[in-house]
C-alpha cells in the first residue's frame, strides 16, 4: 500500500470505529469492481482541462459515503491508483437515483502539523475559501459559501469501508470549478482538511472533470 493511502487513512484505525453500513453504489460501482474510462475521453480533455486521467483499467480499492442531508449523498469510489477517485452526488438511497459525476485525481497533499501550519495552508492565512482562486494559470470560482470576504470550510464526514477494515474520515472542505469551453464540463478544484483514524492531518488538493455515464463502464 502506497503512502498516499496511509495518509489519507486507507489502513486500518488503530481503534475500531464500528459498523459502516454504506447505502447503495450506482453503475455496478463496488469495491473490487472494475473501473474504464472511455479512451477517446483523453483526446476529448486535451486543451480544456488540466486533469491527466488514469491509464487503462482501475481496480475499485475502497468505497465512501459523505452524508450531507436526509436525502443527498455524495458516494466516493477510491482506485487502486491511489492518485484518483470518483464521486457521484446521489439524490436518494438508490442506485438510480445517482446525479453529478466528477472524476477527481489528487494534486498535492501537505501534512499539517499545527495550528500555524493550519492558518498558513488552509485557514485565516490562506486563500482558501475566498470567492476566487488561481490554480496553474486558472481562475477558479468559489462553489459554497456566499460570504463576500473568505467563507468557512465546510465540515463533512466520510465513511469508508475496503476489503481490510472500515472507518472514519473526517474533512473541512471546499470546491471550486470553472467551464472548460466543453459542453456541460467543468474543471473542479477540491481543497480538504483530512482528520484520518490515526489523528494524522493533511491538507489535499484535487483536481476533478465532470464525467457522463458514457465515458466509463464498471466491470
């Protein structure tokens, strides 16, 4: 298992954190499935967004479930290629309901050790959460909050279950995205605070594109 995964918490806790009774997957999605993205999604991309996509088939590794009201969910699908994951905004506790599709793949992750690396990485310090941010040569507009000045993260929790363990991450968040020119495909931009089971913290950067059930079939 890659550092990345230790990190983010794809281990198992070092206390168990109970039963994690995950809601249905759309698209035959499933730990130990198989994802594919369509191959001419690349050459598509190129030019309008700055997302690489992962080569070939990838194994689902782990599952996730984001709660963030009675009926809406977001579900996350963690690859074997630790560099990338799939989240679906889900409506309801079926998997007919699914809705948004983002693809996202992880650009840098920086470990915070303290309060002071807190407020200088994602906190008063930061740029996080102001209602525009630069991101290699991008400009990035802020998804929630409508403060005029730097709006709060927003705090979420996520449940993970893989074939090893199940357990608890807990995030402060925010999105940003950006029309790629391409009909109804946006560039997004996630920053999160990540708590693992461990206590370790870090703040991750991701890029994400949003995906068709077109572009990718699961086996």
């Amino acid at each position: 298992m890659g550092w990345l995964k230790r990190l983010l918490g794809f281990q198992a806790p070092r206390r168990e954190t109970g039963n994690v009774a995950l809601a249905q997957l759309p698209f035959g999605l499933a730990s130990g499935a198989t994802l594919t993205l369509d191959p001419t999604l690349g050459p598509r991309l190129s030019g309008h967004a700055h997302l690489l996509l992962p080569p070939g088939p990838q194994p689902v590794w782990a599952v996730g479930e984001v709660p963030l009201d009675a009926s809406m969910r977001l579900a996350r699908v963690y690859l074997d290629d630790e560099d990338y994951w799939l989240q679906v905004v889900m409506n309801g506790p079926r998997a007919s309901q699914a809705g948004d599709i983002v693809l996202f793949g992880y650009h840098s992750v920086q470990p915070i050790a303290d309060d002071e690396a807190f407020k200088r990485l994602a906190g008063a310090s930061s740029t996080l959460g102001l209602a525009h941010v630069v991101h290699d040569g991008e400009i990035f507009a802020r998804q929630w909050g409508t403060d005029p000045g730097q709006a709060r993260l927003v705090p979420l929790t996520e449940r993970v279950s893989n074939p090893e363990t199940r357990y608890l991450v807990r995030h402060l968040a925010m999105l940003y995205a950006r029309d790629t020119g391409l009909p109804e495909r946006r560039e997004f931009l996630l920053f999160s605070v990540e708590e693992d089971a461990a206590g370790s913290v870090c703040l991750s950067t991701s890029l994400g594109i949003t995906l068709y059930p077109t572009d990718f079939h699961v086996t």
